[in-house]
C-alpha cells in the first residue's frame, strides 16, 4: 500500500486532446482518479450473437446478418424499414428518426451487426433503433461485455471509453486500504475492481451489474461510504479542537422559567434538554441537530438552551426562515423572558428604519440577551455583542453559507443548535449528517388527539366548504390552504385572493382572514394575531403557513390540491392543526387524474401520522438528492453507493471509520485524496 502520488490530471496524458479534457470537466472530471471512477450507467452484451431463430421477446441481443429489404415508409408515420437475415430467419429493423448515411449503411446487400431490443412488431419480432455496425470477414466480436457510460454533449461513447482505458493503463489503481479490511468483507481489492467494471468479462451476470450488487461494485460502494464517514469524522474531530464559550449548566433562570411554566415537560424534551446542556458545558463548539415531529414542543427546548447561555453573560440568536414565524417565537420568547427581566431584539426585512437601529443597537451593546429574526440575523450590518450560541428553526430551510453566516457572528466560535421537523432517516443521519449530534424528541406531549386525515377528490369541495362553515358556526377554527403553484408565485396569489373573495361572498356570516406571503409584515402579522385569538375562523392562507405556525385552536384544515405538494410540505401543513385538546380533521382535496407518483405520496400522508416514517417514505420516493438537495447538506451526493441496497456496508465504513484514523492515517488520506478529488469540493458546516 503506498500514497497516491499527487492525483494526476488530464493535461498530463499526453493522447488526451484539449476538447476531449474539456468534455471530460463537462462531466465533473478533472484528474485521472475521477476518470477512473467514472462508472458505467449499464452495459451491453456483443461478446455473442444470438441467431434470429432463438429470439425472445424483450432480450437485449446482437444479432448479424445481411439487409435483404430496405424501404422508407410514410404510413402509418414515415420511418425507414429493414429485414436482416441470417441462416435462421428475418429480423425487421425499424428506425423512426434517421438520416441519409443511414438509408445508405442499411441498402441491401450490407452485412450489418445490430444490438436492441426484441419487441413484437407488425412483421414478427423488430428492433427499433438498433445500434448497427457494418461487419467485415474478421470482424470479431467483443471480448469483454460494453460499458456504456454517463456523457455529455459532443463526447461519444467510444471516446469516453478509449480514455477510459488509457486511464487504466496509466497505473494509478493504488489499494488505499490495508487488504484484511476489504478482504474480511470478502470484497475484492481497487484495481480487481475497477476492471470488473470497466471491462467485465462475457461471463458476468448482466443483472447483478446492472443492480450494482457484484463484488466489484460493493467494493466501490463501499469505499465510497467510507470516504464520506473519514471526512465527516475527521471533520467532528477538527470541531473538537476549536474554542467554544463553556456554560455551565444554568442555577438559576431555567429554574425559574420551569417554574412558571404551564406545563411539564416531557420526558423526550427532558432527555434532549439534558443532552444540549452538556454540549453546552464543553469548550468546544456544539453541533447538534433537534429532530422532534411537528408539535413536539421544539421551541420551549430551544428556550432553556438560550437561558443557559443567557446566565452566564452569553448572547443568542434566533433565526428562522419565515417572519410569520420569527414573530410568532418573539412573541413566545417575550412571554417566557421578559418575567425575568431579559430583554429580547427582534429584526426582520420589514422593520422601520427606527424600530431596526434599535434592535441593532442593543445586539451591538448587549442590552439583548436575545436577538430573534429571519435571514437578517446573519447580514453584514448585525453586530453582536457576544454572541454564545446560534439557534436555527427549521434548519433545513437554510443553506449551508446561511448557517455558517450566522455562526461567524461570534468570537470565539458560538454553539449551533439546529432544530428541525423533518426528521431525517437512519440511513441519512447515519451518511450524510455523520458529523453532526442528534437528539430526538420522539414523544408528543399529553393530551393531543391524532390528526384525522382525509382524501377527497375536488369534486366535492362545495360539500366540503360547507362542513368548513358548520365547523366554525360551531366554534372551531379553520385553516383553508390555497394550492402551491409553482411556476407563479403571482398565480398563487391570484388564486388565494379569489378564494378569500369568494369564500366572504358565500360566508357573510363567517369572520374569514386572508394571508399571504406578499403582504407586509405588518399585515400578516395582525392576521396571524387575530386569528390567534380567534377573531377570525377561517384563515385562508398560501403554503407561508407551512412551518411552524401555533395556534392551538385550530382543528380542521382543507388543503386544495394537495397531489401537487410534497410530502413533507403535506405533512408540516398538516402539523398545524391537532395542537390543542379538540380533535383535528386534515382534509386533502385533489384533483382526479392522480400521477403515479402523486398517488404513491398521497398514500403515505392518508396512512401515517409520524413524522419519521413519513420522511423515509419520502426518501424512498424521491432519494436521497431530492430528499437533501445538496445546497441544505453541503456534502456532496453518493455517486454510487445507494443507502437503502448499501445499509449494510454503510454501517460497516461507520463503524470503521474512527479506528482507521486512529491506526492508518495514511491509508485515510490516501483514499480520501482518491474519493474527494471525484466527489468535488466538500463545503461541510
Ligand atoms: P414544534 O416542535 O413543532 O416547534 P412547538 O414548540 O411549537 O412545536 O410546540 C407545540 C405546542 O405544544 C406549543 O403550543 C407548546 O407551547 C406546546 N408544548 C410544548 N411542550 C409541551 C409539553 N411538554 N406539554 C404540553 N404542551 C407543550
Ligand atoms: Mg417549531
């Protein structure tokens, strides 16, 4: 085992032209390590040719033969029609779009060698769009089994291949890791690998390549899964060796605040709380994540954290990412601080230039313990006094740069808690979160009767708007969510403001708000209120609602097309309403014609209540990419790893990784040398 020399780059081969390396950058590679593990997308099979007589149906075949009849057709839709024949039978080859040097390479006459598909065709078993090549005496057929591979533009198949094959030659297939770790996992080292992938013999199982489940592309998965959990731990270990303000656990305010709290918490806060505390004792910067489902009680946690910091001369901010909500805390945090004399600065984008100099002043001179605000919190212009610890509500609506904006506000470096309700599955927190703590909330507290939820089809909204009214006449209050339309925020806008117009029309008897995300602050914050305290009962709202909302009141929401919405959108809104003691009806109202997908989310919303199983349907539905969006994780994606079919070789890399830094660092940095220069730059914060 030795270090792999300097990643070699493109220009350094010399058969590699300049626009062959700038296609090769199109794709994200830019040395030889990540050309190499530049994997194919599947494979094709042209080490045999199968005779016309033993087709069947659906197989990926070659087949060779000469063209005995070439036409071009205009009916029923103009296409170019071929038979090829061997000794056995006639195969029909069909092609739809084509050019002249096609008619040509398939005049009559020609001996070709077709790969496609069987399918039935109005002549017998065809190929439409056959991969064809003219065939000569000593053609041979092909030794190893095709690779076909990710492209781009302006970069064919076989030239991604010839450079594919002169990256291999160039011996840069260093084992990175020591051989009892791979061969205790019966997996077979790098270079065996890499040509079984590149090059797998006639012989492979096409199937299990294509699943990525043969030894080669383990092993690769699997290094792959270790390189992200070595960075993400050395990463943990180089936050441990930075200054942090250490608090300890508070005497005096948290005790106080308990005390005049209405209610007691949980057993799942208490456990999180004490987690947080410790964290916040040590000298060195907290991470960590708070997972609690929607109404877990996120806030009163966040709210002891900062009393924490508080008492011992330390500033906190709070961010979150919508001024409905960053409201709603700063009136919360008013109730729950200002009985003990702490003074709380509240910013957002639609201050007053008088109202913002102040909250900015007493940021800048420590008059505010605590600063709660939206995104302003982290702009050029706030300065803290001493800031000891950053909260962000709702994290994962917040990139990376944001989150590290915030915390850059201290000196020496603030704790972060990070709060969140969408819950992140195993396999994520395992992967893509390893760097981070988790605490988990996983009770609700007493006294909430579950969510009834139910799918109507729009059809039925009239008799649905008049349960709403009922509903309200009898003292409830209602949400009705207008649809998200994503193309026009202006169209959502248009839509919501009719609905309003429309519902006052028919309701006169009904006291109906409107809000939206387009109103001033002012505005929807007086909203809000009213509907707090039940001046209003039926809120007609867009998506702003989403996170975090809290009236308690609230029992019945109708969410208009809600095949449109994602399932975590689905089931935030959702949280809003089963708050209080009354029992709560979710009404999902969706327009017939149901896409697959949108059927498969809606039966996840309809069938579960909790958070957590939710967000793993959710993962299982859209992945890992979507599910994260990279911009939220800053980690870059697995390329070839996939949680759900590599859990297992996950759980091994995470267990391993810490002993390996500890007794091969040179083997970790040689594989992280390999796995990050292909991975790309890692922004982790
Ligand atoms: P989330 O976790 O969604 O942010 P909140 O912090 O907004 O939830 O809490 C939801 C509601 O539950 C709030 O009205 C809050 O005051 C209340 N709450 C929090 N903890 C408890 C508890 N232990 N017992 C009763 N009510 C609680
Ligand atoms: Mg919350």
């Amino acid at each position: 085992m030795s270090n792999i020399s300097k990643c070699k780059t493109l220009i350094e081969i010399k058969a590699f032209s300049k626009p062959l390396i700038a296609n090769l950058h199109k794709l994200g590679i830019s040395n030889i390590q990540s050309l190499l593990l530049h994997l194919p997308l599947r494979y094709i099979d042209e080490t045999r040719i199968t005779v016309v007589r033993d087709l069947r149906l659906g197989d990926a075949v070659q087949c060779e033969g000469e063209i005995v009849h070439a036409e071009v057709t205009y009916k029923p839709r103009k296409a170019l029609i071929a038979r090829l024949e061997d000794a056995s039978g006639q195969l029909t080859l069909r092609f739809l779009h084509f050019y002249p040097s096609q008619i040509a390479a398939l005049a009559v006459g020609k001996k070709l060698r077709v790969y496609g598909e069987i399918r039935h065709g109005f002549f017998g078993y065809e190929m439409v769009h056959p991969h064809c090549k003219s065939v000569g005496k000593s053609t041979q057929v092909a030794e190893t089994l095709t690779p076909v591979y990710p492209t781009t533009a302006g970069l064919t198949q076989t030239n991604i291949c010839k450079a594919i094959a002169l990256a291999i030659q160039q011996n840069e297939l260093i084992e990175t890791l020591p051989a009892d770790v791979y061969k205790g996992l019966n997996l077979p080292a790098f270079k065996v690998s890499i040509h079984a992938l590149h090059s797998p013999p006639p012989e492979a199982n096409l199937i299990a390549l294509e699943n990525k489940t043969t030894p080669a592309w383990r092993r690769l998965a699997f290094d792959e899964l270790l390189a992200q959990q070595l960075s993400m731990r050395k990463h943990y270990a180089h936050r441990r060796s930075i200054d942090a303000p250490s608090m300890a656990s508070s005497k005096i305010l948290v005790a106080k605040l308990l005390r005049h709290l209405p209610f007691k918490l949980t057993k799942s806060q208490q456990k999180v709380i004490a987690e947080i505390s410790h964290d916040l004792t040590q000298p060195h910067p907290m991470q960590r994540l708070l997972q609690g489902d929607v109404g877990s009680g996120k806030t009163i946690v966040a709210c002891l954290a900062a009393l924490q910091a508080i008492e011992h001369g330390w500033q906190v901010a709070l961010m979150a990412p919508t001024e409905i909500l960053a409201e709603q805390h700063f009136k919360k945090f008013e109730m729950w601080l200002k009985p003990l004399n702490l003074n709380i600065a509240w910013l957002t984008g639609s201050q007053s230039k008088k109202e913002r100099e102040r909250a900015l002043t007493d940021i800048a001179t420590g008059q505010a313990q605590l600063a709660v605000g939206t995104h302003t919190l982290f702009q050029e212009a706030v300065n803290f006094h001493k800031l000891g610890l950053a909260i962000i509500d709702e994290q994962h609506r917040f990139g990376v740069q944001q989150r590290l904006a915030l915390r850059k506000k201290g000196e020496p470096e603030p704790h972060q808690l990070m709060m969140s309700a969408t819950p992140i599955p195993r396999t994520l927190s395992m992967s893509y979160f390893a760097d981070l703590d988790v605490s988990v909330i996983d009770e609700l507290p007493p006294g909430r009767t579950p969510i009834v939820t139910k799918l109507i089809s729009e059809e039925r909204r009239d008799e649905i708007l008049q349960r709403v009214r009922e509903a309200c006449l009898a003292g409830q209050q209602a949400y009705w969510v207008c649809p998200l339309i994503e193309e026009s925020e202006a169209l959502q806008l248009q839509t919501a403001n009719d609905t309003f117009a429309y519902m006052q029309a028919t309701f006169p008897e009904l006291k109906i708000g409107l809000v939206h995300g387009r109103m001033r602050p002012a505005e929807k914050q007086a909203v809000m209120a009213q509907f707090s305290v039940g001046n209003i009962q039926l809120l007609v709202a867009t998506t702003v609602i989403e996170v975090g909302v809290d009236v308690p009141n609230a029992s019945l929401m109708v969410i208009e097309h809600a095949e449109r919405s994602g399932l975590s959108q689905l089931h935030q809104l959702r949280g809003r309403v089963g708050r209080g003691a009354a029992k709560s009806t979710c009404i999902l109202l969706y327009q017939n014609k149901l896409s697959e997908a949108a059927r498969a989310r809606l039966k996840v919303i309809f069938e579960n209540n909790d958070g957590f199983l939710i967000a793993q349907a959710d993962l299982h539905l859209r992945g890992p990419g979507e599910f994260l969006g990279t911009r939220q994780s800053g980690v870059p994606m697995l390329k070839i790893a996939d949680l759900e079919r590599d859990t297992d070789l996950l759980e091994t890399a995470k267990n391993m990784a810490d002993s390996l830094i500890k007794e091969c660092p040179q083997a970790v940095e040689a594989h992280l040398e390999r796995w990050m220069s292909h991975a790309g730059e890692l922004v982790k914060v």
